[in-house]
C-alpha cells in the first residue's frame, strides 16, 4: 500500500515544507509474490514513514485469520476493526473517475484510467484515518483521505496503477507478512518524480489534428500507453532497413558512460530534389534529414539508416517531446531504452506544409518516400537497472 501520510501525525515536521511523498497499496496485475495473496486480499504495501509502525501492525491484524491459540485477540475485538474498514473499501465498487479529472491525468500520464475506481466517502476517509495514510492505492483502487485530493497525490497514485500493470513492484518483508514499500525504493521514487514532472506543466494536447502545442510549434504528439521494454544492461544501438533509401528504424539501449560522438547530416537519399526548381527550393527551406537517434547521444549523421526525411517542425517536435527528455535522463545517469520507428504510408503535401505545383509534385513523386509519423518509445532505469517509468509519442511529421 503506497500512502501519503497525515497531517500532525508523528513525524510530520519533516515533511511540513514539501509535498508529502505517497506510497500505494498495490496488487500486481501479473500474479504476487509467493505466500501472498490476490484481490482485496492481497498484500498491503505500506510506505515506510515515521510514524507507520502501528500501521504494520494493524494491517498485518487486519490479514490474519483469528483463532484459538494463535495469540491475538479475538476477532470481534480492536483490530477487526481496520480489517473491516480497509478491506471492505477495497472490496467495494467504489466510481469511476470524475471525466474531466480522467481525461486530464490520461493526457498527463499517457494510460488509459478507465478501469480506476476512486473511494473517497466517509468510509474510505476512515480506513485512511486507520492506517496513517492521506491516500493508498491496491491494484486498481485509489483510496483518498482526508488531506489526499490534491492533483499531485492523484498523479502519484495512479503511477503506481501504471506501475502494477507493468508487474511485480519492489517491498521489503517487515516478517510481519507484509511487503512494505520504503520511500526510498525506486518505485516509490519513480512515481513522485513522474508526478511531479507531469503536474509542472499544461495539460498535454491529445488530439493533434485539431490542436496546437506552442511550445514545439504545429500539431502536439499523440500521447499513448507507457511501455517497458526489454532491458539487457549492455550499451547497444541497432537500426532497420531503408526505405526509399531512407532510415526506418532505430532500438538503443542507452548506457551514460558507453555514449559515444554523434555528428550532424551529410547524406541525403538519392531522390532528394535539388537544383533551383520549386520543389526544391520548398526541400530547402521546410525538410531535413532529422535523426532517429539524436547527434548528442552519439547517432551519426554520415549513413541513411540514422536519417529520415522530416519538416522542420516534426523535427523540432521530435526534440521536444522525445529527444530532450531522453537527454536528460542520460545526464541524471540514468540507463535509457530509446526505440524510433518511422512510418511510412502516404504523405501529402498538403500535410508537409506545402501548396499549390509542390504540393502536386510531392503527392506525385514523394509521398511513400517520406514518414507520416514517428513512434518514439522510451523505457528509463537507473544506474542499476531498476525500471523507473516509460512513456511513448507519436511525433506527426506536418507543417
């Protein structure tokens, strides 16, 4: 159980003057560990946090099945009480995010929250009050307390929704039959970081046809479902066929101290038009050999595979909302899983920006040569491996 603690309770100085970091309550969606259990029976993982030691203890009496001779008291005493409350929460249907809030954190977080049930009534606000949290997530459950309705906290707990789906989540054994998350845990560092990095900016546009993101300049990336790929701990970069003579694809795995020199485009595929003709003049001044794997982290610019034809502005898009975050990322000293697919179908020229004969002249004779999109993939892990978070964009190649 991941929770964020409340306000006055033991320890809270320390925490007075920042966001309070939550912990989260969380069922693997792929199985749990072995001797736990699933469903509103599964583990509760608690954040450890001053304070929680009795909590421990309460959840760990709210699991235990009572009986002559087993030492504890009996189960119409005390502690049936906080297995009646936390465990009749999670059992319970619970709603639906609010759709402004769940269309708001899918764009924030790039998931789908439609199968997320909020509890936030008297009754969850207890079972919170119980177990010292000011909100805790199992499974698909987000439970709220008093004090954990901010945006921030909701942005936390539902990482940690993300994270379930990708499997197994760190905890430590407290031998009390509980696996207990630790805020220190990469887990619990990831989510707060990828809440506090969503929430710092505008909410992310998720319709580009129709909507415009000013900080890149032309249609926003189309945000979809974080991913986490398959991680080796070996520096390597791979790149696909060419296509029209051009670059298709690119996997990386992304080691700070095995990054080598990149170097900027010298090489343009044999059908890029030249001369003083219009269509030309239009190449000129609006396209670049944009690199699927970027010069700063070590991609070539002297061979077509690293290469792809893109405008100026899927360019500038493909930096912004891809490129950037994986460079810093690297400088942090993180290990990063980049992988850059273009796809290739049938442009118009209309959509590159241009209009009248070079319009007709790229419709004509260049739209299978040059991408519609690119699909950028992105897995973060640390310097020891341990996956952090990963989120993915569709980089439109248009004006």
């Amino acid at each position: 159980m991941n929770a964020r603690r409340q306000p006055g309770s033991e320890g809270d100085r320390e925490h007075r003057h920042r966001p309070v970091p939550s912990g989260a309550a969380q069922q693997s969606a792929h199985g749990t560990p072995s001797g736990t259990a699933s469903g509103p029976e599964a583990v509760l993982r608690l954040q450890r946090l001053a304070g929680n030691a009795a909590v421990s203890r309460a959840v760990e009496e709210a699991r235990h099945e009572h009986g002559p001779g087993c030492g504890h008291p009996a189960a119409d005493e005390g502690p049936a009480v906080q297995r009646s409350a936390v465990h009749s929460v999670l059992g319970s249907a619970g709603r639906p995010l609010d759709e402004p809030v769940r269309t708001e954190m899918e764009a924030r977080l790039g998931a789908d929250f439609r199968d997320v049930r909020v509890h936030d009534d008297a009754a969850a606000r207890r079972s919170a009050a119980e177990v010292g949290a000011r909100a805790y997530t199992s499974g698909s459950h987000v439970v709220l307390g008093e004090g954990g309705g901010d945006r921030h906290t909701l942005a936390h707990e539902l990482t940690h929704v993300i994270q379930q789906r990708q499997g197994p989540v760190a905890g430590t054994d407290n031998g009390q039959g509980l696996k207990v998350s630790d805020p220190s845990d990469a887990f619990e560092r990831a989510a707060e970081a990828n809440a506090a990095r969503v929430m710092s900016g505008p909410v992310p546009v998720r319709q580009p046809e129709t909507e415009e993101d000013p900080a890149a300049g032309g249609p926003a990336p189309t945000v979809s479902r974080a991913v986490q790929r398959a991680y080796t701990g070996k520096h390597s970069v791979s790149y696909g066929r060419l296509v029209g003579g051009a670059g298709s694809s690119m996997k990386a795995e992304l080691h700070p101290k095995s990054i080598g020199r990149g170097s900027s485009p010298s090489v343009k595929p044999s059908w890029w038009p030249t001369g003083s003709g219009a269509t030309a003049q239009w190449f000129a001044r609006q396209m670049v050999q944009g690199h699927l794997l970027n010069e700063n982290l070590g991609g070539p610019g002297n061979t077509l595979t690293n290469l792809t034809p893109l405008t100026k502005t899927g360019n500038s898009n493909h930096l912004h909302y891809a490129e950037k975050n994986v460079k810093r990322e690297i400088a942090a000293g993180n290990i990063v899983e980049y992988e850059v697919t273009a796809h290739y179908g049938k442009v118009t020229g209309a959509e590159l920006g241009a209009t009248g004969q070079v319009a007709a002249d790229i419709d004509a004779n260049y739209a299978t040569l040059i991408p519609e999109y690119l699909a950028c993939d992105v897995t973060v892990y640390d310097a020891q491996g341990t996956w952090l978070y990963g989120e993915s964009w569709q980089v439109h190649n248009t004006k």
